[in-house]
C-alpha cells in the first residue's frame, strides 16, 4: 500500500474505490446543507472541512444548501450568519441553493406518489400515530386511514395545500412497512400543515415537506454524487435510499446520478453544549450577550473571541475523520490557537492588576523611548517604540516581599530586568493602613549586561492607555454539561466565566483596529472586541499561554492504586516531569495535549537548577528535550531570564529535525 493510499480516510477511500468503479471524476459533486434555525458551532466545522476539503481535494464543486423547511424556526438572520461564517473560514461554495427552491418539484413527486398507492393523508392524532408505530422490539401495526382510496389521498392532499384545514389536522405519510425492524421505515411523514410563512417563499405554501423526505430529493436533484453527514443519521439511510428509488423512475435521463450517504462520526468537545436548541436558551435567557458572545462554541463568538480560521481549520485536520464518536478535549482546540498566534501575534505589553513602581533613583520628568522587537518568531515584524519613564505599572502577582529562590520575578533585595530596558533592585515599599503594598521603590541599574534570573513587563504611567479587558474562562464547569439525566446543563455554567478588568496597555495599542490580535506578554492572546472605539479599547483574552484547567482537574487516575497514586504524588516535580520524556513524541495528538499540561502544571515547582541539567540530553532522547523546553517554557514565562545556556539548548532544537521539537523551541 503506498504512502499516498495510508494517508486516506475511510470518505477517501470510498471515493477512490467508486472511481476505480467507473464513477466519472467530473461526476462528483458534494453540499453542505445546514438548517438556517440558528448560527454554526464549532460542531459544523468538521462537516464544513470535510466536504469543502474534499471538493478542494478533488477540484469538484461543493453546493451551499439551506435545508429550509421549517419556517417556524427559520431566520434570514440565520442564513446571512452561516454564509458569512463559511467564508470566514476560506471556503467558497459553487452554488448557494436552497430546498424551498425545490417546494413545487417535491410536490408533484409526493402527488405522484399517491397516485402509485406508495403516500397517503392520515388524519389521526400525533399521539394516535406514534402509539400504532411499535418500539424497536415490537412492530407498528396498521392505523385506520392506511387504505383510503387513491382519489381520497389526493383530494385531502390539494386541500392541504390550499388551506383548508388546519394545522395538525391532517398529514402526509409514505406507505412502506408498519412492520419494519427500521422504526424510521414504518410509514414516515413526508408532509405537514403549517400556516406560516417561510422566509423565503412568504405564504405561498402552508404544507411543508419533511426533513427525511426534502433532504435526500433536495441531493438527487442537484446531483450530489456523495452525501456526507453525521452518525445519528445512518438510520436515516434506508429511508434515504428508498425515497430516492421511487422518483427515479420519473426523470432517469436527466437525473442519472443516485447519491451515496456515508455517515461519519460528529465533533463533540469537553466543557461545551453543541445542540443549536440549547444554545438559544443561553441567548433568550442572557446568559450570553448572543450568538456572537466570546464564551459561545459558535463560530462567530470564536472568531470575535480572537481565533483564526487557521487555527479552527488545523483543529479539524488534527481531529480527522473517524466512523465512532467520541469527545474531544477542548484543550487541543485551544492548542491550535495558541500554536498559531505565537507566530503572527504581535507582541506588547499590558498590565492587568497593576501596583505602582518607582524608580527613586532615574531622574524626575525624564522619558525614553526603548526599542521593543514585535515577534521574535517573524523577522519580518520588525520592531517599535515603547516610552520608560520614572513611575511604571508592573504586575502585582510579579513582586513579593519575600520569596524562595523558584520565584523568579522581584522581591525585596532581588533584581530582575524590565523587558526591553533597564535591571532594577526593590529597596522598599509603601504600604496602605491595611497593610497592602501600594508602591514599590526599587532602583536601576544601567549596566544591562548583569545576568538576572527574571524579567518583567510594565507599562509606562505617564504614557499608559486605559483598556477594559474581558478576560473569558470556559462557559460550563462540567467536562460534559448535557449528558446528566437527572440535572439540567443550566446547572452547570460557570459563574467566573467573565471577568471584567480595567487594565493599562502601552500607547502603541492606541491604533489597534476591531479584530487585531495580539500577544501580552507573559499574560496571554488578546484581540480587540467589536465594542471598542477610539475613545475605549475593549479587549477579549482569547486563551492563556498556558492551559490552566490542568491544575483543575484531577491529578490522580481513579483506577490507581492508592499507594501507588501517593507514590506519584510525592516524587519531585522534575522526576514526573521527566517520565514523560520516554514517549511523548509518539504519543496522539491529544494524548500529548493534556501531557503537555501536565507538565507545565507540575513546572509550576521546578526551579532552574533542576532544568539546566536537562539541556545536554543526547539528540537521540527527543522526547525528553522536548519536554524540557515545555518546561523551560513555564519558567520564561514565570520570569526567568534568559542566558546563554537556555540560548544554546533553544537555538540546538531549532535545528532538529523533530517537528514537534522544533515547534516548541520557536514558541519560546
């Protein structure tokens, strides 16, 4: 089997095999057809790529088609949503189409059904119908209204159409099997009275057809050579393929091509809610400003909390196409984004909880402006000016007044370094009656040669912009907020999943345009919010540099022994860390994933001295030079300074041939 033949997924390979069968390449022909009763999520995105993907794979055209039978739930708003979404992501459709484009045709295919004795009205009571249809161990037996005559089915048929009675009154059913083993097989509806009107069509029609009968039509009729959906509708299938076989007979010149469904499994991720009904719960209720809020899976709340269709698309890839369902972890969506904004986000400097710094000893009034670079992983980027003065903004989680030697920021008597200037001293501090320290005093130091283990960020106060910040966390507690039978998923939203904070950026942000992303420096991605004017900035925390749920989540299998869990728990850090090294360049993406977490939670408690050892590791050990530069990485970002040593171990992985190496080295 060649390599080109392994890297094929099982939609592929069906696709080869029907090829190799005489299928026409020009003759394939895929959709997505989403239903315009409410905005895409982070679900569809699997469908999107899937499709779209394979019409880029293949140069075959991709319809775009509303499945809008449903007016009652159905929205312009809807639509105009979902188109600009697709685009978004860089996919472009060959026709945008819609299933009410197909009302008449599906009509005079239901008509002409009834007149072959395969549809009839039934004119019982929903709860009549569903009591005669059986279970999935019992078989449905006949309702009263099965055997009407041709000449009857078709009357109460076109006064349906023309209005006469009213909803719920009566329907349309297939005549196919009330004793089939496929519950979906036993005289499904094909048509029901709605006196609504469509967003499309107005008041011409208050029949609509059914989803199971429009859907597979709607493909027929535009030719779709496969039609490619989720899991729950392999059921589906027969009723799929049966529909189709009986209005072939009417037009087989003109529509040769019967589709092909093939079902591949859906896209769940931990921590979110996909169904779009529960989702407008959240907006109705104003739990979420809307479908656009930053905490909702939709893809427009994605792309407004700061994610790039890069990331999302990189997200599918790293999913792939499976045939079982299964739930994946929302950290890996959050590794993709992480990934790709550490190579195009600019980086700058912001304060979120500031205390005040004062140098006592740099001259009063006096101002610089230093030479910040904008990326260290973009040459291109070039670099900018940042303002220095006497008085600076520094965070107060960055100054103790006594600390051990693993705190790497400043402390009383500690130096540290200013990011792009000048080495300071804390020499004392200033306190309120309560005891909180509201001015720190510290000293410079122009030598800038001294080697010190930390470095900080700041903001300039004479020259610092005010900013609200919205700093977003996950939007439900639970791993899995809608599987619990006995507790509503309402019961699981976060109450901390948005923070508002009053932050200080640097006067460089002063520009910044609606939709700008960028990285504060050793705080996290950040972009600005569609709310943000020229006279207030407004910026959404897109994700962290680091996943802090892993400190979150349980640090011990429950399937452990107790003695062995304890064990664990009292190594060292560094030697749990290091367990890691054996195999984590051949572990699945998301097996590695929430390793990587693991390990920085747990660098958390190395100091310096138990990493530097670590960076003479043979070039053949790559898993565990890996995991000491996510290690690495964690002090960096706790404000360790850089020196020659770390210079060397990051420069040596960035000429390795180790993919997964070298994307770590060029994070740091």
């Amino acid at each position: 089997m060649s390599e080109e033949t392994k890297s094929l997924n099982f939609i592929e390979h069906i696709i080869e095999e029907d090829l190799r069968n005489g299928l026409e390449k020009e003759a394939l022909r895929f959709r997505f057809p989403p239903e315009p009763n409410g905005y895409l999520h982070i679900g569809h995105t699997k469908a999107i790529g899937i499709s779209f993907g394979l019409g880029e794979k293949y140069q075959a055209p991709v319809n775009l088609r509303f499945d809008d039978t449903n007016p009652a739930k159905e929205e312009q708003e809807y639509v105009d949503a979902i188109k600009r979404d697709i685009a978004w992501l860089g996919y472009q459709w060959a026709n945008e189409l819609y299933s009410s484009d197909y009302f008449q045709q599906l009509y005079d295919w239901a008509v002409a059904l009834i007149k072959e004795g395969k549809a009839y009205v039934d004119s019982q009571s929903s709860e009549a119908m569903a009591e005669q249809k059986g279970t999935p161990t019992q078989p449905g037996v006949d309702g009263p209204y099965r055997n009407r005559s041709i000449e009857e089915n078709l009357d109460l048929f076109q006064r349906m159409k023309a209005g006469e009675f009213p909803e719920g009154s009566h329907v349309l059913r297939a005549k196919i099997d009330m004793q089939h083993p496929n519950m979906l097989m036993r005289d499904p509806l094909m048509y029901r009275i709605l006196k609504k009107s469509h967003h499309r069509t107005g008041n011409d029609w208050c029949i609509y057809p059914m989803y199971d009968w429009t859907h597979g039509e709607s493909d027929y009729m535009e030719q779709i050579s496969h039609s490619l959906c989720s899991l729950e509708f392999k059921p589906h299938r027969e009723l799929y393929d049966w529909f189709k076989e009986q209005v072939y007979k009417y037009q087989p010149e003109a529509l040769p091509m019967l589709p092909k469904q093939r079902e591949f499994a859906r896209l769940n991720l931990s921590y979110t809610i996909m169904s779009k009904r529960k989702l407008l719960k959240l907006v109705e209720q104003g739990v979420v400003s809307g479908w656009d809020d930053p905490r909702m899976p939709t893809i427009s709340g994605l792309r407004r909390r700061g994610y790039t269709p890069d990331s999302i698309r990189q997200f599918i890839d790293k999913v792939g196409v499976a045939k079982r369902d299964n739930v994946i972890d929302v950290s890996l969506l959050e590794f993709c984004i992480r990934e790709d904004l550490n190579k195009t986000a600019p980086r700058v400097m912001a304060v979120l909880d500031p205390v005040k710094l004062v140098i006592t000893n740099y001259p009063e009034g006096q101002e610089e402006w230093l030479e910040a670079e904008n990326n260290q992983e973009d040459d291109s980027a070039g670099f900018r000016k940042v303002p220095f003065s006497r008085e600076l903004y520094i965070e107060k989680d960055d100054f103790k007044e006594e600390a051990s030697s693993k705190f790497f920021r400043l402390k009383l008597g500690g130096e540290v370094r200013l990011k792009n200037a000048y080495i300071i001293k804390a020499e004392g501090v200033v306190k309120d009656a309560d005891g909180n320290v509201t001015e720190i005093h510290a000293t410079y130091s122009e030598d800038t040669e001294k080697k010190v283990k930390g470095t900080l960020h700041w903001v300039s106060i004479k020259h610092a912009i005010k900013a609200e910040v919205r700093e977003y966390d996950r939007l439900f507690l639970d791993e899995a907020p809608d599987s619990h039978a006995d507790k509503d998923f309402m019961e699981f939203i976060n109450p901390e999943s948005l923070k508002i904070i009053d932050a200080f950026v640097e006067p460089s942000l002063l520009e910044a345009k609606v939709g700008e992303r960028f990285q504060f420096q050793r705080l996290g991605y950040f972009n600005v919010d569609d709310d943000s004017t020229s006279e207030k900035l407004v910026f959404n925390k897109t994700v962290g540099l680091r996943d802090t749920w892993a400190k979150q989540a349980p640090k011990n299998n429950e399937n452990q022994p107790a003695k062995k869990q304890n064990q664990q728990s009292n190594r060292p850090a560094i030697e749990q860390i290091k367990s890691y090294g054996k195999k984590y360049d051949r572990m699945k993406d998301d097996e590695r994933i929430k390793a990587k977490s693991e390990i920085q939670e747990l660098a958390q408690n190395v100091s310096y001295s138990d990493v530097e050892p670590l960076f003479g590791t043979s070039a053949k050990k790559v898993g565990t030079r890996i995991i000491t530069m996510i290690t690495l990485g964690v002090l960096l970002n706790n404000g360790l300074e850089r020196n020659s040593e770390i210079n060397d171990f990051i420069a040596k992985a960035l000429d390795d041939k180790n993919d997964l190496l070298v994307a770590e080295a060029k994070a740091l």
